[in-house]
C-alpha cells in the first residue's frame, strides 16, 4: 500500500490510514514497513508524532528489536541526524514548532516518511484556523513529507471534524454527496478475536434505579438507569450512579463485581489484573480508597503526578491488582496482564469508550500458548446508560466516518442535548432493583439489542 503511494503513476495521494484495533501490531508493522521502503532506497528517515510521552519509549523499544534508531526529539540537539527517525509529541512539536523545522530542514522531504500515532487526534476545521493545535502542527511539520501514514484504533471523533493523514472520500448519501473518511486498511477488532490474536469482551452493566426529587416535596419520580431516554435526565443519572456515597449505590455495587470476577479469573490468570477509569482526581481516590479497604493492592496514576511514567511501568511488570487512572490509560497504554474494566466516568464519546474497554484485548506471549482459540475472555463492568450499551453492540465493527458539523448543542459534559430538559433536582440512589446486571458478549450480542 505504501509503495502504491510512492509511485507517482499509480496516485497522486500521500495519504495512507491504517485502523486496526489494540494486539493488531500497527507499531511493529509501521515500522516494518519503514524498515523495507528504507532498505530499498525509496525512503530515509521517519518522523514519528505520538499524543503521550509515554507512548514514545512503546516505539522505541519496538524499534530496538528491529535495529532501527529512533531517537526522541525534546529540543534542538536533543537528537542525532544519523538516526533512522525522530520521536516527539504532538505538544512538544507545537511548543517548539520553529526549532523543529529548523533542525528538519537537512532532510530530504522526498524520503521522508511522517507517522501520526492516534491520528484521530489531529482535527482540522477548515473555518477555525485558530482550532485544534494537534492538526495544524502535524500538517506544518509534514507538509513536504513524502508520505504521511496515520495509525488508530478509532477512526472517528466525536466532533465529526476530519483529520490528518487520512484521506478524504465523497458518497451520495440519500440523493446529497457527503464526505467520509474511509481507512485504506481497516483490521475490525472481531477478525483478531476470531484468529485468536485478542481477546473477546463481555460486558456487564449494572443497572439501577435513580431518584429524583425536591427537598420537602413528598412527589418523586424513579428514573430506571438503563431505559431513561431523556438526555438531560440520562446524563444526570450517570453523574450519579458512578458516585461512591453510600453501600447501595450502583458504582459500589459494580466495583465489588468486577472484584469478584477478578478473583475468579486470577484462578487460571494468577498475575491478571483490573482497570478503573474514573471521573476525576477526587474521584479516582475514592475508588483507591475503597479497594485498598478491601485488601486490593492499587497503583493509582493521573496526569498531575509526576511519578505517573514510572507508576505505569510498575504496573506493567508488577503484581498489583487494579490500576485506577483518569485518562492516562485510556488510549495506547499496553499492558497485556489486564482482564477486568470498571469504567467509571461520565465520558459517554464512543472514542473514549473504545479506547478505554480495549485496553483488555491484549494477549501476552506465555498466556497464548496456553489458551485455545477463541481466547478467554476479558470483562467490562459498566453503569447500564444507553449510550454505553449502544457502543457495546458495535465495538468490534468498524463504520465508515462521515465528515459533519455536529447537528445538535453539547451540555457541560459533552453530551448532545435534547430539546427536554429535565428540572433541575437533587437525585439520590434507591435500592431497588440496583442488583440487576445486563450481560452481553460480543461479537454476538443479545436479543433485546438485536430488535
């Protein structure tokens, strides 16, 4: 597909997206790839844009195994021109855009090959020239590459925006042309489960009752979590069934599963461990709190710990049993010893969902030879909110992405809102009914979604 790029007969694009989910080996391939054009003269150097710094040493090591040199690129003279490639952060690169091109600037572009890690990072509205950073730095800085090769695991956004290193194609779409990005590789999550390379996931959403009500008016109105259609009135029950506040409500009663599962697991699994995406710092602590009390053994990382690198790494080798983070694990976090998901945030994008319950899929060398094919499962542990249960029916298919302006407005937390809302009342977790759970497997999913 590259060298079809690099031939000028054959397409006049430069434009190369590969979607492919976690386990499917884009980095390794990426870099084979690179390694087989630059043995043949066709190319020279790579410029590699990854959205953490973490990420970066992940590409690193995998460029240790092939001979290749990629050397992080932090600021002028931080990186030798004698290396097969550079490594930055899309902020980096836009903090110190002037001093990268300059340092670039002895590259040949004709040989050049730009690599957009997570491209769907880099979002480009053409009526905002001041938007988003991520994309207008990436295009500066590849503009003269000779190819640009986008990777992700999402090839979507929940703006709708299109962004760089993906090429652009219009469909008639009911009598008007519209404009999709379709991935010219595109390697769906349940081929890997059908060939063994990942892991299935099966879901359990807990379900709930969630009360709304005036102080001193007797009158109250129960809002079941799983069937609340009005948006305002979904999103505020989400807000609450992932608080911690008392014994009876919903995230305490998720959290205290997915432990249970992880201990069954770990019978076959003894170093499998847990994951917890939470909403915020504060709450993330909570839910620290709440396992240790247990008897669990957390490491518990965020984006304002400067211990968080080393913490990650801990994890990975380590024998803790749950990692609790906000957002630094969501995307591009590898570590093939996680089995259990506890997705805990009012974060309700189908990028951040596919993201975060992804990091489950992973096969690790010594387990593969020891399961049969289809693998063992991995689990995620969900409040019951529709949108959630949506995007559980389809994380395994890939869609083609149509390029839009958003159709309706976005409430404070990111969500689409109806024209209804809803009053604005203090809610209280009830009881009853909070013990049931929704089970669904996937690829094959359950009949009340399949009508």
């Amino acid at each position: 597909m590259l060298r079809r790029r690099l031939d000028p007969e054959t397409t006049a694009g430069r434009d190369v997206l590969i979607h492919a989910g976690p386990g499917a080996g884009k980095t390794l391939g990426a870099l084979l790839a690179f390694q087989a054009m630059q043995s043949e003269g066709r190319l020279q150097r790579a410029l590699i844009f990854c959205h953490r710094t973490s990420i970066l040493n992940q590409w690193r090591n995998a460029a240790t195994q092939l001979d290749l040199q990629l050397d992080l690129w932090n600021g002028p003279d931080s990186a030798s021109d004698e290396a097969d490639g550079w490594l930055l952060s899309y902020q980096g690169a836009g903090r110190q855009q002037d001093d990268l091109k300059s340092e670039l600037s002895c590259w040949n572009p004709e040989l050049l090959l730009a690599i957009a890690d997570e491209a769907h990072h880099l979002g480009v509205d053409p009526d905002e020239p001041d938007g988003p950073v991520w994309g207008r730095t990436f295009l500066e800085l590849s503009s003269h590459a000779r190819l640009r090769l986008g990777l992700t695991g999402t090839p979507f956004r929940a703006d709708n925006l299109a962004f760089c290193a993906a090429r652009r194609v219009r469909v008639e779409e009911a009598g008007q042309l519209v404009e999709q990005i379709h991935p010219d590789l595109s390697v769906e999550p349940r081929e890997l489960i059908k060939a063994g390379d990942v892991r299935p996931l099966e879901f359990r959403f807990q379900d709930g009752w969630v009360e709304h009500a005036k102080q001193g008016i007797p009158e109250r109105e129960v809002s079941p979590l799983s069937a609340e259609q009005r948006e305002s009135w979904r999103a505020r029950n989400l807000r609450r069934a992932i608080r911690l506040s008392d014994s009876s409500s919903i995230a305490q009663l998720l959290l205290l599963r997915a432990r249970t599962k992880l201990e069954s697991v770990r019978r076959r699994h003894p170093r499998a461990g847990g994951l917890v995406i939470a909403r915020d710092i504060e709450h993330a602590r909570s839910i620290t709190f709440l396992l240790e009390e247990e008897g669990d053994r957390v490491d518990l990382v965020h984006s304002q710990d400067p211990g968080a690198p080393e913490r990650l790494n801990r994890f990975q080798s380590g024998n803790a049993d749950w990692l609790v983070s906000i957002d630094m694990c969501a995307e591009g976090f590898d570590a093939s010893r996680l089995r259990v998901v506890a997705y805990l945030t009012t974060v309700v994008t189908r990028s951040r969902f596919v993201q975060g319950i992804t990091r489950a899929v992973r096969m690790c060398s010594e387990r593969a030879s020891l399961e049969a094919v289809p693998r063992e499962p991995s689990y995620v542990f969900a409040p019951a909110d529709p949108l959630l249960m949506q995007y559980a029916r389809s994380w395994s298919l890939s869609e083609p992405y149509r390029i839009a302006a958003p159709q309706s407005a976005v409430d404070s937390d990111g969500n689409p809102e109806s024209d209804w809302r809803g009053p604005s009342l203090p809610m209280e977790a009830i009881e009853d009914g909070a013990g049931a759970v929704i089970r669904m497997r996937t690829p094959q999913l359950p009949g009340f979604l399949q009508r």
